[in-house]
C-alpha cells in the first residue's frame, strides 16, 4: 500500500494550494479518505474527511471554509483545495483512510506559509 501526497510548496499568506494524493495497492473507492497533518513538536492533527463516494466531506474548524476535499476514484486520487493560507497552515500534509490506519501513513508534502 502506498498513499503518496505532493504539491505542496511555499507560498505567502492568503495564497492558494492544491494537494494530491494518489494511491497503489489501495482499494481508494471502497474507503473513507482523510487529509492530516503535521506541525513538528505538536501531534499530528486531523484536517478533512470525504466519504467513499465523495457525497459528504467534513472539516476541521480550524480550516472550514477555507479548505475543499474531493476525490477521483477513477483516478485514485484525492485532492485538498486550500486557499486563504494562514502561516499556521504551515505542517506536513498526509493523506490516509479516514480513520487513519497506521499502516499506511507514507510521505507527506510540505506546506509552507510564510511571506
């Protein structure tokens, strides 16, 4: 099983990101997927949920309204949306099922906010 995240970058506050996670050896359409993340020194935090068939997504407050989850199962792909980036959105972004199964935490992409 391999969960790959990418596209994150640095970018200034009040900017916009598209994060991507594309998975092998997963059944991605039969699961629940999550985006986490991760600031070093604090635990790893829980950001957005979508549902196996993409219908419902949830959010963490500290980024609703500002933070859109969606996925391709046809691609394998599920995608984080984040525009109005504040500097505390700076972490290392994961994608796992949603719950997170240890197993198949795999490299996160870092996300940088700063001016």
């Amino acid at each position: 099983v391999q969960l790959q995240a990418s596209g994150g970058g640095l970018v200034q506050p009040g900017g916009s990101l598209r994060l991507s996670c594309s998975a092998s050896g997963f059944s991605l359409s039969i699961n629940a997927m999550g985006w986490y993340r991760l600031v070093p020194g604090k635990q790893r935090e829980w950001v957005a949920t979508v549902r196996s068939d993409g219908t419902t997504t949830s959010y963490a407050d500290s980024v609703k309204g500002r933070f859109t989850i969606s996925r391709n199962n046809a691609e394998k792909t599920v995608y984080l949306q984040m525009n109005s980036l504040k500097p505390e959105d700076t972490a290392v972004y994961y994608c796992n099922s949603a719950p997170a199964s240890r197993y198949y935490w795999g490299q996160g992409t870092l996300v940088t906010v700063s001016s």
